[in-house]
C-alpha cells in the first residue's frame, strides 16, 4: 500500500506541499508592495471623509460595501466594492488617495491554484479543470493519509529499538542516509500532515465536509456575504470610532449595519465579536462576543486556522513549513529508494 499508492501521487503530494508551504504566509506578506502607507506620525483622516474620496473615484455604478482597517499604522485601508466578487481597492488613510486595486499576489494566486484545484482554473471562470482538479487533489490526499499510516506502520520500531529508528546515519552511504531521512522525516512531520490532510479535505469534498461537521455536532457553517452597499458614511464614522475607543488594537471590518473586530492572539485566528449599529445615527445596539456565536462558525474558524498553522503565530507557522517542506521531499526520497531497489534486483536478477 505504502509503495503503491506513493507511485502514482508522489509528485501531485509534493506539489501540494510547497503551494501550501508558501500560503501559510499570505496573510503576512501577501499585501507587501499593495498597502504600504506611510504615515509620518499623522492621525488618519475621518472614516467618512476616506469613504466619500473612495466613492468619487469609484466609476459607474459600483458601490462601497465594506472596508477593512488594521492596526498596523501603515497598512492602507482596504474598501471593499459591491462588484465583481473580492474587489476592493488600498485607500492611504491619510490623504484619502486610492493607492490601486487590491490584487493577490501571483505568488500566491499560483500557489492556490496548484494546491486547491491542480492548476485548474477557478470555478468563478466556469471552469471544468476545477471540479477536476479538486477532485485529483482530493484523492491524492485522502491516499497521502493512507500513505502515511502505512508507512507508520512498516517503521514501528520493535521494543527497544526506538533510538535507532530515530536515527538518521551520514557515515553509511548515500542511500543508507535517504532511507534514514525518510523514514525519521516521515515519522517526525506525522502530525502536521494529518491535521492538513482531515481540514483540507474540507475544502474537496461536500459530504466529506458535512460529515465533519455532524460529527462535531453541527450542521455546516453558510458563508458570510456581505452585498448591501452604504447607505451613510458618516453613520459609518460614528460607529467605527465607538469600536476603536475600545479597541485599538485589533482588525476591524466594517459594512452596512455590522463591525466585526478580530480577536487576534492565540488559537482560532477567525475569531470575531460582531458588533451591530443603528443605520440613522451609529449607535451600538447589540454586541455578539465570539463564545455566543453558533458552534458551526467554531468550527469553521478552527478548521482554517489549523490548516494553515496559524494558531500559535509565527511560532507554528515556522513548525508547520518545516513539516509541509519534509512532506515534499519525501515522495522524492521514496521514488529514489524504490528505483534503487529496483536497479538491486535487476543486477541480482541478471
């Protein structure tokens, strides 16, 4: 099992493990060269007055649905547009300038695709390579887990032997050294590929992802959309300068009768406590702390955030892209061991 389903999904495994090795931090550097402001010590201008700046720029008849400020000093604004799905253009904060569209890096927008769909275009495009492409990498994921138990399995040190089967020798050949590293590499980076493989088939697989969810006691979390363009900017101001007096350093996200505020910290990083407004003047009317909401949105955050390593910050994600990039060379490791073996046994044979 351990040979043979390794044959045929070694490289699609590999593939996956470096896109994902490089989306672990597209959130930290993804909007590098897009939103960098400068502020100069200077205190942002007023929420409605970047808002209406924004609005004149925009042609048309698109509209502003939301926008998105972070307590990084110069980290631009991001204002979300009504059209098309994920537009939104970097607004400088301090002299109200739209610095361009929000655009994902191509970095990042390559290694998606190589990890979500086998390069297949998204379905935004109607595109049959990602249904096909989902589904390839769906497989080679569910066998990545067979892989590994198996693999477990054949390296199962007998009693007493558990130093030497943690052992990587370099005195003993060249293949000696490669079996040992894929072996203790494999043993070593166990972990992290399974809890990438059970929250990543989430993403492949519709009755996979009901199934996890029914088993952790919920019906599947429905996406949040947020479509209804603003109706008062200052409305808006006088919300958001509420929320900020009390949080100051935290993400806050802003649209049409809602602010989310992200918790941030250690554990689930989509954490939010929402808090809701009055459309005539902004005044707060309810507050939903993050432990009130429904379990579906729990477990959807906890999904994601322990996907991509991110539930202890830098700390994990650095764990994390040791494991994925061990992960990649393993299948490069086995297929040299096996063709070893086989230029063994043919020299035997002959």
């Amino acid at each position: 099992m351990h040979l043979w389903l390794s044959v045929p999904f070694g490289l699609i495994v590999t593939l996956i493990c470096l896109s994902g090795a490089i989306l672990i931090f597209e959130k930290d550097f993804g909007h590098i060269g897009q939103a960098n402001v400068v502020s100069n010590g200077n205190k942002p201008l007023p929420l409605d007055s970047i808002l209406n700046s924004t609005a004149a720029f925009l042609a048309g008849s698109n509209q502003i649905v939301g926008v998105t400020t972070y307590p990084d000093s110069e980290h631009a604004y991001k204002v979300m547009l009504a059209k098309p799905a994920m537009a939104a253009l970097w607004v400088d904060q301090y002299t109200g300038n739209v610095i361009g569209k929000y655009e994902r890096a191509k970095i990042f927008k390559l290694a998606s695709s190589a990890h979500r769909r086998l390069f297949g275009k998204s379905r935004a495009h109607g595109a049959f390579g990602a249904k096909t492409g989902k589904l390839i990498i769906g497989i080679a994921s569910i066998s990545l887990l067979l892989i590994i138990f198996s693999g477990l399995i054949v390296w199962w040190p007998a009693k007493g032997n558990v130093k030497n089967k943690l052992t990587i020798s370099t005195d003993k050949g060249c293949y000696r050294f490669w079996f040992d590293f894929h072996c203790v590499g494999g043993v070593l980076s166990t972990l992290v590929l399974i809890i990438c493989i059970i929250t990543g088939l989430n993403w492949s697989f519709g009755w996979y992802r009901t199934a996890l969810y029914s088993t952790l006691g919920s019906k599947v979390s429905k996406s949040t959309i947020h479509k209804t363009p603003a109706e008062n900017f200052i409305v808006w101001e006088n919300a958001y300068n509420a929320i900020k007096s009390v949080n100051p350093d935290s993400e806050i996200r802003i649209y049409q009768g809602d602010v989310d505020v992200v918790e941030g910290g250690f554990g689930n990083q989509q954490a939010y406590k929402t808090y809701r407004f009055d459309s005539k003047d902004g005044k707060i009317t309810t507050i939903l702390p993050y432990s009130e909401k429904e379990r579906s949105n729990h477990i959807k955050g906890w999904i994601y955030t322990l996907h991509v390593g991110s539930w202890a910050a830098w700390i994990s994600k650095i764990f994390y892209l040791l494991c994925v990039i061990i992960g990649a060379t393993l299948p490069i490791s086995g297929y040299y061991l096996w063709i070893k073996r086989l230029i063994k046994r043919k020299h035997r044979e002959s």
